[in-house]
C-alpha cells in the first residue's frame, strides 16, 4: 500500500515469549508437531484415496478435513518457526492479509466440514434406508461447495475490513500470527465497521455450524436411546465418537477465543489457546479418527500388507 492508505508497510511479530531457553523448547516441540501434522494427515487423505473401502461421504469429508488441517497449520506454523530463530520477525503488509485470509479460510471451511459430517452420521444412523439417496454423489459435492465458498465469504470479511483499516505508526502484532483483534488494536482510523462485521461473520459461521451438529446429534441420540439392541447402541455410537471428539476440541476453543468476553481472559492465555486450536488440533485430528475408526484401522492394515507383500 502507498502512503496514501497507510504509513505501514510491516507488522513485527511479538510471538510467543522473549525467553531464549524457552524459545528452543518451544521450536523443537511445536516443529514435531508440524512434522506429525503435516505427515498424519496426508497419510489421511493418502489412504482414503487409495482404499476402496473408505470411498464413502463420511471418508469424503474426512480427506477434506484433512486438507483443511493441513491448510490451517501450515498459514501460521512456519511463521511461528521462523520466529523463534531470529531477533524481531516482521511480516509485510501484504504478508500480513494473506495470512489472515488463509487463517480465516481454513478455519471457516473446517467448521463446514465438521457440521457436513455430523449431517452425515444423522442420516447414516437415522435413515439408514434413505442414505445413499440423501448422501449421494451430487449431495456430497454440494456440501463441500458450500463449505469452501462458505470460507471464501468469510475471508472476503475480514481481508476487506483489514484494508479499510489505516496504520499511522504502531507496527507491533502482539501475537505469533497477524490475528484481527490485535490489528484493529493497532490501526488509528474508526473501526466500529470494520470490528463488527468480521465478527458478525465469523459469529453466524459459529453458530449456524454448531447448531447444525447440535440438532443432527439431539436427533441421533434419540434415535440410539430407542434401539433395543445393547450391541447395535454401542455400533451406532462408536462411529460418532471420533467426529464429537474432534467437535468437542475444536469448537471449545474457538468459543473460548471468540465468544468469551476479551476481560475473561489475558492476552498471553489467548495465545496459548490459539496455539492448541492451530497447531495441536489439526495434528489430533488425523490420531483421533485413525485410533477410534474401525475402517480406517483396517484399510491401513490391508495397504500396509498389500506393499509388504507385492
């Protein structure tokens, strides 16, 4: 941007912590993460592509997840990285709305995703009969359609309201990422519009996400409750835990960050549990379905045999 807009061409980067010996733990431990992420869920998308077996919605919206994951780790961890090995890391502006847009982008698109799947194991397990109709090809596209424009529409959000802002001099993101609440912090321009609309959008996304999973599990709860049979409550409830595990971590965080008025917490909490949401989560996801998925488990056996012995 020209001077004309905006007298900041870069945000420096505070991070995490200024401790030296805290910082080389923290590098150490966050790349393993990474590198787990990174392998874990590709290992995901990799299998699901390759076995036959996994060719089903459920599986479908897993590899998509994955993906997300892998999109939403990787727009704030190497930064991250980065970081911790020089003096003062500084982003450029343009840096620094890419990294938001890919921040919101794979965030919003992965509450989608989770609410597409929950979807899924309503109709599987209430309509079982009905389920290959109501989760054919053409629904399936069309659900990831809407979640990824879905995304798309909430990084058009907040990238434009972080171009409507002005930033006459203070430069310093006091988080590891370039997060919205601490640049609106910064700018020197009104920023009731630009404050209030990305969060109405990320709110909306929120909560039409949450309450989508919330009635899609009210209403297979009722419908496993009214099973006679102890084995088919323990099947039926089996295929979901893995997908409320996954829920339970993700939208508490976000809720914790988002929701929870900003007094509740520090500055320095809201960076430990943006941490867990963004870099921890996406390397759970893949360890979460792989551990608790009887299918997957299986599929991975039989690709693993089929390379051994071919």
């Amino acid at each position: 941007m020209d001077g004309n807009h905006t007298a900041v061409t870069e945000f420096i980067l505070l991070g995490l912590t200024d401790d030296p010996a805290l910082q080389v733990i923290l590098f150490i431990t966050i790349l393993c993460i990474y590198l787990v992420t990174i392998s874990g869920n590709l290992s995901t998308i990799i299998l699901i592509r390759l076995s036959s077996q996994l060719h089903h919605p459920m599986y479908l919206f897993l590899s998509h997840l994955a993906f997300a994951d892998i999109g939403y780790s990787s727009s704030v961890t190497p930064n991250m990285l980065v970081n911790f090995l020089v003096e003062i890391n500084s982003i450029s502006y343009l840096g620094c709305a890419i990294q938001l847009g890919s921040v919101v982008f794979f965030g919003s698109t992965e509450c989608f995703l989770l609410s597409a799947m929950a979807y899924d194991r309503f109709v599987a397990i209430c309509n079982p009969l009905l389920y290959s109709t109501k989760m054919s090809a053409g629904v399936c596209v069309l659900l990831l359609l809407v979640a990824y424009i879905g995304g798309f529409l909430n990084t058009c959000s907040f990238t434009l309201c972080f171009y409507s802002l002005l930033f006459c001099g203070p430069n310093a993101v006091n988080h590891f990422f370039c997060d919205f609440a601490p640049l609106v912090e910064l700018s020197c321009s009104d920023v009731s519009i630009p404050a209030v609309v990305p969060s109405f959008s990320a709110g909306s996304i929120i909560v039409v996400t949450l309450f989508v999973i919330a009635v899609s599990y009210i209403y297979i709860l009722i419908t496993i409750l009214k099973m006679r049979s102890t084995e088919g409550r323990h099947k039926a409830f089996s295929t979901c835990t893995s997908h409320l595990t996954a829920v339970t971590l993700f939208y508490g965080t976000i809720t914790f960050i988002y929701v929870m008025p900003k007094s509740s917490y520090s500055t320095d909490q809201n960076k430990v549990v943006s941490v867990f949401y963004m870099v921890v989560i996406p390397m759970l996801n893949p360890l979460i379905y792989s551990l608790r998925n009887k299918e997957i488990k299986e599929a991975l056996k039989r690709e693993i045999g089929r390379k051994i012995f071919s």
